[in-house]
C-alpha cells in the first residue's frame, strides 16, 4: 500500500497496515478480493482491540492458547449476542491471518446460526402499491432500475 493510499484512506484499522506483515497478508487476500480483503482487516483489527493484541502478539501464542482464544472468544460472542454468521466470519479473517502466518487451527469451531443471514429475514417483496410510490418518487435513471430489478431481468 503507498503512502498515499494510506494516508487519503478513512478505515478505522488501516494503521495495522504499517506492520509489513499484515500488509502483506491484507495485499495478498486483496488479490482475490479488495472488499473481503477490508473485512479481514477490520475484523482483525477489531478483536486485537477487544483482547489487548496485536496481530503479531497473537501469531506468536502457542497453538494451544491461541486455540483456546478463538473457542473462547467463539463463546464470548454467542453470550453477547453476535449473530452466527458475524462471529464465524471474524473466525474466518481470524484463522486467514494465523494460517499466512503459519498458525494452523486443527480444532473445528462450531458457531451456532454461522449460516443465518438475521438483517435479511424480515426481507420482502414490495407490495405494487409500495413499489408504485418507488417508482414516483424516483429520478428517471431510478425508474428504470427499480423496474429491472422488480421483474428480474
């Protein structure tokens, strides 16, 4: 990442890009994708912060504490109420880091609702009145793609 880059950059955890490893780690999952490569970071990022770690503090933790953090922070977060999917994807960004680092977790982490998607079950099609105030009260270029995605095309 340049200097640039950085510094024009508003994310909260971007400063974690200074160490040459995370940036590295951050560049590489960026080649397969920029916006999970930022979900990584901040997920990352916002655990350190929980746990008083740093991305290298938690690399150098033994297999069997580091282990033990993730059941733990796994546990920690059902209690709190994160939603599955929240928690297993901040496990996810998590291992991706330790496994670059060559950290591997052989234990299998269950998370209860990983796969439940909470902010979208109350989801619906806009009834033909709703969607009759969308249209009217849209700009042209609007219209146009509330009326693409309304039919599927």
């Amino acid at each position: 990442m340049t200097e640039n880059a950085f510094r024009s950059s508003k994310a909260k955890y971007n400063y974690l890009l200074l160490d040459p490893d995370v940036n590295r780690w951050y560049s590489n999952v960026a080649r397969g994708s920029k916006i999970t490569a930022d979900i990584c970071l901040r997920r990352l990022g916002a655990f350190c912060a929980e746990y008083g770690l740093t991305p290298k503090q938690m690399v150098q933790l033994s297999d069997k504490a580091v282990t033990d953090l993730l059941l733990d922070a796994a546990g920690k977060f059902e209690d709190r109420g994160f939603a599955g999917s929240y928690i297993s994807s901040t496990l996810k960004a998590l291992k991706s880091w330790l496994r670059f680092n060559g950290v591997i977790i052989n234990v299998k982490i269950k998370i209860a609702g990983a796969y439940d998607t909470p902010t979208l079950e109350n989801e619906r099609t806009p009834t033909p009145e709703e969607l009759g105030k969308i249209l009217r009260a849209s700009k042209p270029i609007g219209r146009v793609l509330s009326s693409l995605v309304s039919y599927k095309c």
